[in-house]
C-alpha cells in the first residue's frame, strides 16, 4: 500500500487513539497504524521531496492537525493527544472509511 493521504489517516488515527484511550504520541501512531495498514517498509521510508521528514510520519502529523482544529482530539504535551469527548461521540455516530 503506497502512503495514503492525510485525509485517509484521519479515521484510522481517531480510531487508534480511541483504542488506547490514553495520550498517545505522534510515533506510537506511526507503528500503529503501519501496523494496522499492512505498510511496506519502504513505505515507511519514504522520504519527503525535501528529505527532511519521513512521508507517512508527516501525514499522520497533518490528520492529528486537523482532528486538534475539529476537537476531535486534544494536545496534552508536544506531539501528544488524546481523544475528546466530542471525538468518542464522532465515533459512536459509526463513521465509515473510504478508502
């Protein structure tokens, strides 16, 4: 599976945080969700056009961004969230994944 898209992660990750329902960090996300998605190692090293970032790290980064702006989850300490309340009823609403 070649990295997907930040939108594509934001589900997955809510759902990984919500499984662990404790803070969470970026890189726990990343080992998980490679995990759960079956990712290639070279995937997973996929660099950034920049080179300074690996891909599927800065995707997971950019879905937690947005999940922070929709409440979904919260900060508790740099690069560390957890879900909200209003993120467990988001996924009580049963949202599907399209992928």
């Amino acid at each position: 599976m070649p990295v997907p898209d930040y939108q594509s992660l934001m589900l997955p990750l809510l759902r990984f945080v919500a499984e662990k329902n404790v803070e969470t960090s970026t890189s726990e996300a990343v080992e998980g969700l490679a995990k759960i998605l079956s990712m290639k190692d070279e995937d997973l090293n996929a660099m950034l056009p920049s080179g300074t970032q690996f891909t599927f790290f800065n995707r997971i980064s950019w879905a937690a961004m947005y999940m922070k702006k929709a409440c979904l989850i919260e900060t508790t300490r740099r690069g560390y969230y957890r879900i909200t309340n209003v993120g467990m009823n988001f996924l009580g609403h049963s949202p599907k994944l399209s992928m």
